[in-house]
C-alpha cells in the first residue's frame, strides 16, 4: 500500500505543480520585458500622455514604449484615451486590472530592496 500512497502523492505534486504554472506563466508573459512594469508604475502615479511617461522611464524609446503600451492595451493593464481637441490629446491610464498590480509591485519593491542589500552590499533606504 505504501508504493501506491507514495505514487499518488507525487502525481498530486504534479498536478499541483502544473496547476500553479500555468498562471504564473501567463502572469510572466503579460509583464515580460524590463519596461512593462515601470510603465505601469509609472501610471500609478496618475494619468500620463506619452512623452510623460517617456520622460519618467530612461533610456526606453519611443518605439519600444509605444510596443510596450500597445502589448498592456491588449492585455487590459492600460487605457488609451484620445481626445478630438486641437491638438489631439492621448492620454494613457491604468484600468481596474492594473490597479490590481499595486500589492504585488510593492512586494517586488520591497524583495527588491532586500536583494539589492544583500547582493551589492549596499544599503538602499526604502521609501
């Protein structure tokens, strides 16, 4: 009985472990790249028009930014909103769904944080 208890245990491991991949795994492809989320960190700070955010993330250009928006459009994380205004105005927000990533943005600032002391050996205050 003991081969048969162990067996079924590990394919309850598996099983488990497949269960929690695939989440994660389509989590880690909506937020892949290293300027998604400081896009959307950006726009938790408020509302932003293109060169804003442009401004506030260095070294991203202006192609890649207007990739990566497009990709958190599709993804329902941002808003695009143009306004029929001379000049016309394209205002970029986060929705409800990308408001949902705060809590966890603030674990990985904080885990950040810890990893940044301990490999670099520097102390960085946090905020």
């Amino acid at each position: 009985m003991e081969a048969k208890e162990a067996f079924l245990e590990e394919r309850l491991n598996h099983s488990d472990c497949a269960k929690s991949l695939l989440p994660v795994r389509d989590a880690l492809d909506a937020l892949n790249g290293k300027w998604k989320l400081q896009i959307i960190i950006s726009l938790m700070f408020g509302n932003k028009r293109f060169t804003q955010i442009a401004k506030e993330i260095p070294n991203i250009t202006d192609k890649m930014l207007s990739k990566e928006l497009r990709d958190l459009e599709a993804n329902e994380l941002v808003k695009r909103t143009v306004y029929d205004s001379i000049p016309v105005v394209v205002e970029y927000t986060l929705t409800e769904h990308g408001h949902s990533l705060r809590e966890l943005i603030d674990v990985l600032r904080v885990w950040g944080v810890k990893h940044r002391n301990l490999v670099m050996g520097r102390e960085v205050v946090e905020s």
